[in-house]
C-alpha cells in the first residue's frame, strides 16, 4: 500500500513540477531558478532534483512539450487547403506565443542533447519542412526555402525583439508577417 501512494506522490510531484517550471520558464526565460520552480510547485528543491536529474533535463522537459505542441500545430496547418496561408499564420502564431513565452525560442535553439528534445525537435522540422514543401508545391514559397532557414530568420528576430524587451504580441505578428514575405515566391 505504500509504495502504491509513494509512486502517485511521485507522478503528482512530477506533474507540479513540470507545471511550475513551464510556467516560470515562460516569464523568466533560462535564468529561471530550481528554488522559484520549486516554491511555485509547491515542494523543495530536493524533490525538484528526484523528478529531474538536472536543471538542464528539466529544461529540456519543457522544452519538449512545447515543441510537441506546436509541432501537432503544424501538423494541422499542413492539412490546410492553401500552405502558404497556413504558413503565415502559423508563423504570426508562434511569435504571439513567443512574445509571452521566454522559453519558446529558447526551445529552437537550445542544444541539449537529451533525447526527449532531439526527437521533438527532428518531429517539428519535418512537420515543418512538410508544410513547407507544399507551400513550394502549390508555388507560393520560395523555392529551396527549409525548416532550418526558417529557424536562423526567427531566431534572430526573437533575439532582437527580446533583447529590446518587446513583450506585446501585436509587435511580434508584424514582425512575423515581414518574416513571412521572405519566403515568398518571386
């Protein structure tokens, strides 16, 4: 009977807090502590450290889910009729949520090697790359234009507009519409 409420007392640890660190991660970004993570969970830093070996594998947990949110995003973009609608839109998207989300763009260029994030982020790009293709298909994208080219661009763009501390969303869109426009077709 114990080891039956210790394992739940563990699933529901874990869940608080990967819970408080998605959402410490989003306000904060990487300076985001274990012992704000912990308090925002509700429990110590110990227990924080036995749901995850390291900050970086708690990082990297996050990380993972919001790319394999945004990758069933694409998915579903990529069903669309018109790509290259669904594409700038899902692009306007993304920089919305990332204007509120310090950890989005951090997820895009984060280089851990955990293998939870490397299979998230090889599901993303080829979803990505798969709208994509038949945006080129359809001849409204630029062609040669891939998921990896679309990363460097909004890398940069989330870096500028983070580092001038632009957090309102209507900014990002624009930012993102400008950004689509590159990967037109001529």
């Amino acid at each position: 009977m114990a080891a039956t409420r210790t394992r739940a007392d563990a699933v529901r640890n874990y869940g608080r807090v990967l819970a408080a660190a998605s959402a410490v991660l989003a306000e904060k970004g990487p300076e985001a502590g274990i012992p704000e993570i912990a308090a925002r969970a509700g429990v110590g830093k110990g227990t924080v450290y036995r749901c995850f070996e390291t900050k970086e594998h708690l990082v990297a947990a996050v990380l993972a889910d919001r790319l394999r949110a945004w990758t069933a995003d694409i998915a579903a973009a990529a069903e669309r009729p018109d790509a290259w609608e669904a594409f700038t839109e899902l692009l306007a998207d993304s920089a919305e949520r990332q204007a509120q989300d310090c950890s989005f763009a951090q997820g895009l260029g984060h280089d851990s090697a955990t293998p939870e994030l490397l299979e998230a982020k090889a599901a993303m790009y080829a979803e990505l790359d798969r709208l994509m293709a038949r945006a080129q298909e359809q001849g409204r994208m630029r062609a040669g234009a891939t998921s990896q080219d679309l990363r460097v661009l909004f890398a940069g763009l989330a870096h500028a507009l983070r580092a001038d501390g632009v957090r309102d969303p209507v900014v990002w869109r624009r930012y993102a519409h400008m950004l689509a426009g590159a990967f037109r077709a001529a």
